[in-house]
C-alpha cells in the first residue's frame, strides 16, 4: 500500500545505524579534528586535505574528516582521479548525522559528541533502534521489546552528556503508527517509548531533538500525523523532522510542515535536504521511485539559515552515497555506493 512503500523509502538507515555509524565510532578514536597542511617543496603535491568544518554562524554542526566519502576523495585524489574526488569532496565537506547503531550506544555517542565538541560544533544524531522497526522491511529490526531500548536508549543519553547534540528521534516510528503498517497491539508501547526518549534526552542541558514525521508524499493530510505526533510527546520535542531518506522537494516539505506546525501550535522542524536536489522520480512503480531512484541529486547543503522562522535547518540525515537497498544493481541498505555518491554529486545545482 502507499504509505507502506513510502516508509520502505527509509529503509536506507539500517545499515547505517549498524555498520556506518559503529565504524565511524571507532575512526574517532584516531581523531577528528580538521587538518591542516604541512609545508611541502615546490617539487612535492600537497597532502589530501581533511573537509573542513564550515563557517559556525552558518552551519554550526559537526564535519566528520573520517568519513567515507572523505577517505575515498583522498584515495582517488593520490590516484590521479582528481574529477572523481572533487565530487565526493562536495559529499565529504558537509556534516551528514550519525546513525547509532544496536551496539556500544554510549561508546558512539560520546566518540561523536566528542569529536565535534573538540571542534566547537554539534554532532547530529538519529536514533533508529525502536521495537519493531520498518513493518519487516529492509530496515527491520530494532530492540528486541522495549526494556532492551529502553537500556540501549540509557546508553546513549549518557554518552551525549553535556555535549552539544541535535537528534533526529526514530524516523518512520510516528508515520508507520499513521499508515497503519506497525500492528495495532504494538502502537501504546511505541508512544511510551517515544515519550520517555524525549524526555530522557530534552533532560539533557545542550540536546535539541526532533521527532519523525514522515514527508509529504506519505501520511496526508497532515491532520493525520497530528494527533500520533501529540502522543508521542512532541510537545517536549524541539520540533520535527521530515523527508528523512526521501526526495520531495524542500517546498514541498515547507509546505507539509507549515500545514503540521500550524496543528500542533506552531513547532519548528527541520528538513533532510541530502538528496532532493531534483525532487522525486516521477514513476508509476513505487520500488523505483524510493529505492536508489535515477536522477536524483544533492539537495541544499546544510545550514540553519533557511530564510524560514519555521524551519530551524536544513541537515543531511541520510547519508548520501549509501544505497537504499539491493535494487539497480546497489549493494545492500546503507552500504557505499560510489558510483551512486558521484551521481549525486554530478547532478547537484
């Protein structure tokens, strides 16, 4: 059905709350700090640079230098394919969230938080590890019932601390309660959950969170995210997020969130702008349109400067260059893909 299909369009975060963002915990250990050139002879290229962070006044959240598409840049940039590593340098030089995966959240979340507060900017965070995740689709998964998230959630509050955090709170949790693809016996311990979350990490000193809310092509009309968005204690939450792993259009998602915002006395949000340069494919089959779809591009790089009082910033949640799962020929969900990373880039405005 539709809103399932469209929930399936998110299921690119699995393997990125498992493999990319355990993998990129451990590169912090080696340091994340910016780097800066040596002197070098006239006769020696220069060092691959490390992205460096942007201007805090503009885009105050944290640049990872360790992650993949910075380390293949290098790569292709020591191989003489300068072209190739100019367009994943357009990837590696913004900051993309983090996703925390099952395993050692504490651990992930203060080597991120850590990292960026080392660089004066502030790590952005999903949380994807609710019960029953993604209706059993590629993303399936998530704690084995909810004492275990709850354990797993403890460890990641902690490991934030007092450090600098925004979060992005369990996408499709809220919209796959609306489109009726999670069980119905299954929806009063989700809204528990989503409400202890929220107060656990908005009891945090320097955590702004923003709960899931789906994107435009999904739940409508927005009147139907409303009231699960209230149970789930979105009025603790900073905001919402919306088009997480998506490709509607950023007006597109202004207006849905306009509409949202105006229901639930005027909360912000924040708009996943990674990969919707071009806005959706327009296709008949629903498999195409979500799930590594042709065409598509970087979207508006991130910034908190949106020119909207709504919207608080336009970020990179999805992470751009990771597949949406094995179809065209990509490997598995939130596996590198480069020849799809340099499409991206290719196509961006």
């Amino acid at each position: 059905m539709y809103g399932s299909h469209t929930g399936r369009a998110r299921r690119a975060r699995a393997a990125l709350s498992t493999a990319g963002a355990a993998a990129g915990a451990l590169m912090l250990l080696t340091g994340c700090s910016s780097s800066s050139s040596s002197a070098t002879s006239p006769k020696e290229a220069p060092p691959p640079q490390a992205p460096a962070q942007q201007p805090k006044a503009r885009v105050p959240f944290w640049v990872n230098p360790e992650s993949t598409a910075a380390k293949r840049a290098s790569e292709l940039r020591k191989g003489g394919r300068s072209g190739q590593a100019q367009l994943l340098s357009k990837i590696a030089a913004q900051p993309v969230a983090e996703w925390i995966g099952p395993d050692d959240p504490e651990g992930q979340t203060r080597g991120f938080t850590e990292a960026a507060a080392k660089a004066d900017r502030i790590a952005v965070l999903v949380l994807y590890n609710i019960p029953h995740r993604d209706c059993g689709q590629y993303s399936q998964g998530g704690a084995s019932d909810g004492n275990a998230y709850r354990g797993w959630l403890d460890g990641a509050v902690r490991g934030i601390g007092n450090r600098g955090a925004t979060v992005i709170l369990e996408p499709d949790a809220v919209p796959h309660v609306s489109d009726g693809c999670t069980p119905h016996q299954y929806h009063e311990e989700r809204f528990a959950l989503l409400k202890e979350a929220m107060g656990r990490l908005k009891a945090l000193p320097h955590t702004k969170v923003y709960l899931d809310a789906g994107n435009p092509s999904w739940v409508n009309p927005p009147d139907r995210m409303a009231d699960p968005l209230r149970r789930a204690g979105i009025d603790q939450a900073d905001g919402f997020a919306l088009n997480v792993s998506n490709f509607q259009t950023t007006k597109a998602n202004k207006d849905y969130g306009h509409r949202l915002s105006g229901l639930l006395g005027g909360k912000h949000f924040v708009i996943d702008t990674s990969r919707n340069g071009n806005g959706p494919l327009n296709a008949p089959d629903h498999e195409k349109a979500w799930c590594n779809p042709q065409g598509r591009a970087l979207g508006a790089p991130p910034t908190t400067r949106t020119g909207d009082s709504k919207v608080d910033a336009y970020l990179w949640v999805k992470r751009p260059g990771e597949s949406d799962g094995t179809c065209k020929g990509g490997p598995g969900a939130g596996k590198w893909w480069e020849t799809y990373a340099l499409d991206l880039a290719r196509n961006a405005h």
